[in-house]
C-alpha cells in the first residue's frame, strides 16, 4: 500500500495511511488511518480526543465531527490508534483520478486545533464487462464486411466501363 504524504506538528501526526491508489467504480473501498499522539492532553490527564475531516478536490466531504453529530474519538499521550473508514462508492462516467485531503483535529474545551494534513491520489478506474467488447467486435467485423462489399463493387463497376 502506498503512503500519503503528511505534514504536522510533530505532537500528533498520522502515523499511517493505507488506501488503494486504483480502484474500479462504484466499489467499496477501505482506508485505514493510524494516528500517534506524542504530546496531546488534556489537561495534564494524558487523555485527548480527536477527529478528523475528509476534502476531495479540494471541497469539503465529510468532517467527523460536525456530521456525526460532534463525534470525536480518543487517542492519549504516547498512543497509537487506527481508525477505518469504509467508502461507499466512486460514482463517476470516466476514468479519473480523485485528490484526496484528510486534516487531523484535536479536541480540546470546546476548541479544535488542526494538527496534521495528509494528501494522496485515488485513480477511479472504469471496467467494462466482456459483453461490450464482444459487441464492439462484432461491429467492427461488419463494418469490415460493408467496407469489403463496396469496395468490391466499386471496382467490378471500373472494370465494367
């Protein structure tokens, strides 16, 4: 699996990001972010709360916390934790590659604080079942066989004159 690119502070950073760079549309798809908090607490306690926000070309997708009604996740001092987040789907007409941005928050009295970003691609394949291509080779043959029948003509028509 390849590695998203991040950048941070250093007090908590994304560890890992597993994702898969290619994948067919409208599958399902699994990422797996794994977050190390070095220096975050709350209050001394070494308990801090965390959560994460999701960007797709650069517009807003999905934000943890504000769309799973203030959902955070808690990740203390010195603690690695992995998240998964299952992706419905890529519904799309072409073959295209999809810019992904994924900004970790920590949650401290009612503030939050952007402490790392990380970035990577998702090319969106497009497959098409057997079947297309069957019928796309019958029609060149045709095309091939019309081609053929009036060429044939137009010379037995030169040689008729």
């Amino acid at each position: 699996m390849p590695q998203a690119s991040a950048e941070g502070t250093k007090e908590v950073y994304f560890a890992s990001i597993r994702y898969v760079p290619r994948i067919p549309a409208n599958d399902t798809d699994t990422w797996s972010l794994t977050v190390h908090n070095i220096n975050c607490t709350n209050n001394g306690t070494g308990q801090a709360w965390f959560f994460l926000a999701f960007y797709i070309d650069g517009e807003s997708w999905w934000d943890e916390y504000n769309n799973t009604n203030y959902r955070i996740w808690r990740c203390d001092k010195g603690q690695t934790v992995t998240n998964s987040y299952k992706i419905d789907a890529w519904n799309v007409m072409e073959p295209v590659t999809r810019n992904v941005k994924v900004e970790l928050y920590w949650y401290l009295d009612g503030k939050y604080y952007l402490k790392d970003v990380a970035s990577f691609n998702i090319d969106i394949a497009l497959f098409l079942p057997l079947h297309h291509i069957y019928v796309f080779g019958y029609l060149v043959v045709y095309l091939m066989a019309c081609f053929i029948l009036f060429l044939n003509l137009y010379v037995t028509g030169l040689e008729e004159d």
